[in-house]
C-alpha cells in the first residue's frame, strides 16, 4: 500500500484573514501532520450571474457581506495573497494546493507553478479551464467527480488521454453534500475507479465531506491513497463549510489512523511471525 497523504482544506474557513490563514497551515502542519493544505480560487464576476451575485446570501447567518457577491469577494485572497501563502507552505515544509473554479482563476494559480491544482466537482465539465491546464500547466491536476455520471468521468479521462496528461491525473471519489450522510458516501465507488482507471492514471483520492474520521480509513483500504476533508479551527465559525470540516484534533488522529492502516495492510512474510513464535513455544497445544 502507498503511504496515505492528507489533504487539510483550508478553503474559505479562514474566514478571509492572511493571520488565521498562516495559522491553520502552522497547525496542518505542525500539529496535525499533514502532507498537503488546499485554498480554494475563485473569479466571482465570472462565476455568478449579476443576479446571482447581488442576491442575498441563503443562510444570512453565516455571510460575510450584504449580497452574495459581497461575501464570496470578502473571503477572496488576491493572486499576490496565494504567492505569500505558497512561500509560507514552502518555509515549514507542507505542499500548497488550490481549488480553481473558473479559467482566469486557473491562470493566476498556475502562474504560481504549484505542485497540483484541484478541480472541484461543480467544475469538471469546464473544459475550456481543463484544457488549458493540460496544455499551460505541468503539475499534477486533481478532479473530484462528485454529481458526475459515470459517462461524464469517462469523457473526462479520455480527455486527459487525448492530452498525453493522463498520468498526471488523480481522480477523487466523492458524493457533493454538506455533510454527507452515511448512506450516501457509497464507498465502494472508489473501488471502482480503482477497477476502471488505476492502470491510466497517476492516483485515485477520496474527498470527504462526512462526519468523524471511521469512514476514511476504509476508503484508503480501497484504494484511495489521498484523502481530503476540510479543515477548520473551530468548526462553531460562522460560514458553511466550518460544520462538516475536522477540526485539528480530527485531523491528526485520521492521519495517525490512516499509518497504522496502511502498515497493517499486508500478509504474513511467514505462516509463523517471529512475535508468534514466543507464544507458540509457550502456549500451544502438544500432541502426547
């Protein structure tokens, strides 16, 4: 088994904030022993419609502005804010990552020449952004296929073959809710893009948006060798992402959970292991 690597998303929990931003990439790292911290880019004007954008937020509580529009630029980090945080990612040692929603987005992040850019689920059928990152961009590019047919994920790799970037593809199962209910996350969907596509592309993850750290041990027993889930400080903020994120007791323990999967996932080297060996001598039954 590959040794599992952890996606801490930051997102937008910063709640717009360079400080609390630096904070939560210090503890992802130094407290919770992630490998990777994700932000999230987007370009609101070329994402909302004017209506969409001068609308009310739909859960007023949790806004950071009088309209929509305003809440999504209030938590908006500038292409020059990613650079700063990028260069603090690399300082104590954990890989920057960002979600691009939109093709000026995906520019101004590739510019930035990341280790790999994700692509969420609402996005994976843009594929005027998707090609201009296979042709632009050399890292790796990470898709998540949550409300994605089968036919549609299909397309979507084939894409990345038409490209000659296919093995820099790592494709996540995912189910897109807040938070996902049990039932819903469907595990065994892992297994099969591991069946389909494994032999095609660099890596298969799992984004998880669930309650608790049980389910994604399995998901890596699967085969997910990536896991993301959102990353909070405090998950009582105001915003919505902060509910079905982990906070950084909850990330350290799924990363202390996901090694000791991933050593004990593996046969016996020999029918009787040394440690059995004592207990043998001792307490097995001698036939007289």
């Amino acid at each position: 088994m590959k040794i599992p690597k952890i996606i801490a998303e930051i997102g937008c929990n910063h709640k717009g904030d360079m400080e609390i931003a630096k904070e939560m990439i210090r503890i992802a790292k130094i407290f919770c022993n992630a490998d990777i911290v994700k932000f999230q880019k987007r370009n609101n004007k070329e994402l909302l419609t004017e209506e969409q954008y001068n609308a009310p937020h739909p859960n007023p509580a949790n806004s950071y502005g009088n309209t929509y529009g305003e809440h999504r630029e209030f938590l908006e980090f500038t292409k020059e804010q990613h650079s700063e945080l990028k260069k603090y990612c690399e300082e104590i040692g954990i890989v920057y990552s960002t979600s691009v929603w939109d093709l000026p987005s995906a520019k101004e992040i590739a510019a930035l020449k990341p280790e790999l850019i994700k692509i969420p689920s609402a996005c994976n059928n843009n594929y005027a952004m998707l090609g201009w990152l296979c042709d632009h961009y050399k890292g790796e590019i990470h898709v998540s296929v949550g409300m994605t047919t089968k036919k549609e994920t299909e397309d979507l790799v084939q894409f990345f073959i038409s490209k000659g970037r296919n093995k820099d593809l790592v494709l996540y199962s995912c189910t897109s809710g807040y938070p996902v209910p049990f039932k819903d996350i469907c595990l065994l969907e892992i297994k099969t893009l591991v069946e389909k596509y494994s032999d095609k592309i660099k890596d298969i993850g799992f984004s998880g948006h669930h309650l608790g750290i049980a389910i994604d041990n399995v998901a890596y027993s699967l085969g997910a060798n990536i896991i993301e889930r959102h990353f909070t400080l405090d998950r009582t903020w105001k915003g919505t992402d902060h509910a079905a994120s982990l906070e950084p007791d909850g990330i350290r323990k799924l990363k202390r959970n996901l090694l000791a999967v991933q050593k004990s996932l593996c046969y016996k080297e020999k029918d009787i292991l040394d440690i059995e060996q004592i207990q043998r001598d001792k307490l097995k039954y001698k036939k007289v």
